[in-house]
C-alpha cells in the first residue's frame, strides 16, 4: 500500500490544498475525499513526488463527509469522468459514503449537475453505502469505518491490505475512542484543528509516545506551529508507505 498526499489544508488556508490523499490499492486507486481544485493539487502533488496519479485513472473515491473543503472538487470529477466515458464507453467511477452523506449527496451536487432535471447521480457515479460495522472491499483494500462527532454525519476511515493497516481520522472533535480505535493501524492521519468541531493540539500531545509515533497530523490551518509538537505534520506530495 502507497498514500500519496495531496493536500493538508483546513477549509481556510491560504498556502494549502484541502486535506486528501490517494491510496493505491492492489486494484487500483482510491481517492479519500475530493476538494477544491483537485486536479491542481494531484498535478503538484505528482511533480513533488515523482509519482504520477492523473485523476482519470481514479475509479474509487470515499468520501468522509459533505464539508465543502472535503466535495467541492466532485462536481469536476464527475463531469471530466462523464465527458470522458461519452467518447470511450466505461463504468461510471464508485463513490463510497457512509448513510448520512449518501442520503444527501445528489442534494449537494443536483443544482450544478442534473443537467435542467435530465441527469441523476447515477449518470456520473455509482454510488455505494458504507454501512457502519460493515466493512467494504474498496480497490483491494479492506474499507473499515467509524463514526466521528463532527457537527455533520462523518466517516473515519481504516484501510488494510491485510498485511499493513492504514487509518485516517477524517473531520473530528477530540475523541479518545476514535484514536484508540486508529492506533490499531500501522500508520495513521489525525486532524487537528479548531474545537468544538476539530481536534486541538495540545489534546494530541499528550497522547502516550507509541500513538504520536504512529500518527502525522492533517488538516492544518495557516496558523499550525510544527513547533508546538513533536507529532509530525504531513506534507503535500509526501508519499507514506504504511
Ligand atoms: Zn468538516
């Protein structure tokens, strides 16, 4: 299993991508969240690390909630993937979510997609639930999630290839449990930003040495201070091997 990083971004930040990575599974690439300007921070991200990922050879993508900062970049993904299946027939690309998104999406995306009333979600994704305690086989990975406390339904997220395990916070407000339950993974991303809604720093350092080990930090505001911690932060186009 590879990650490449693609953005660290809070919904605010002016010298970031907002935060999302790929994961290369053993049948192919699986994109965790969608934001703005997405094909830009790929393209930045593949220059950075020499390992290009062009968003046309993404045909899973897991979405951990409907913050903008986390599915604004859905509505390009979806019309470059719909013009490119016009000229070359192909299955439309998965979109994966937990229930409380899946039930809103087409309402985020209808108004700028549904083509006057012609066009429905399933002609540019299909869609798939991921249902919680269910886990899911996404690209060759084995997809398990977890509830976080975000102010809207948000999905955690662990990824294993059956030899190394791979977590992902998503949007979250301190919760020990949900670390605990990410701390199973080899590797593992953990937001930090602004409470109620995000985690704050100074609950993340003072987490036992063995978890901030095991855990790099996303999700970072203009104001993130490396200083402040010992937990490193991840940068854009750094490419993690769980
Ligand atoms: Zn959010």
């Amino acid at each position: 299993m590879r990650v490449l990083i693609v953005g660290v971004g809070d919904a605010f930040s002016t010298r970031h991508f907002g935060t999302s990575c790929v994961i290369e599974g053993p049948e192919g690439f699986l994109l965790v969240d969608c934001p703005d300007c997405l094909r830009r921070a790929l393209a930045e991200a593949s220059a950075t690390s020499g390992w290009r990922v062009g968003i046309e050879t993404i045909r899973d993508v897991v979405i951990t909630h409907l913050h903008g900062d986390h599915v604004n970049g859905l509505e390009a993904f979806g019309f470059l993937h719909w013009l490119a299946r016009r000229a070359h027939p192909a299955p439309a690309p998965r979109l994966h979510m937990g229930p409380g998104a899946a039930a809103r999406i087409w309402e985020r995306l209808a108004p700028a997609m549904d083509q006057g009333g012609g066009a429905t979600l399933g002609d540019y994704f299909e869609l798939h639930v991921l249902e919680p305690g269910m886990p899911a086989r996404i690209a060759g990975l084995k997809v398990e999630t977890r509830p976080t406390g975000h102010p809207v339904p948000t999905t955690a997220l662990r990824f294993s290839n059956g030899a190394k395990r791979f977590g992902w916070s998503a949007d979250t407000p301190w919760d020990p449990g949900l670390i605990e339950w990410l701390s199973e993974c080899d590797l593992f991303v953990h937001e930090t930003s602004e409470p109620p809604a995000h985690t704050p720093l100074e609950k993340l350092n003072r987490l036992p040495e063995a978890t901030r080990r095991k855990m790099r930090l996303a999700h970072l505001g203009d104001d993130f201070d490396a200083g402040a911690t010992d937990i490193r932060p991840l940068t854009q186009g750094e490419v993690l091997t769980p």
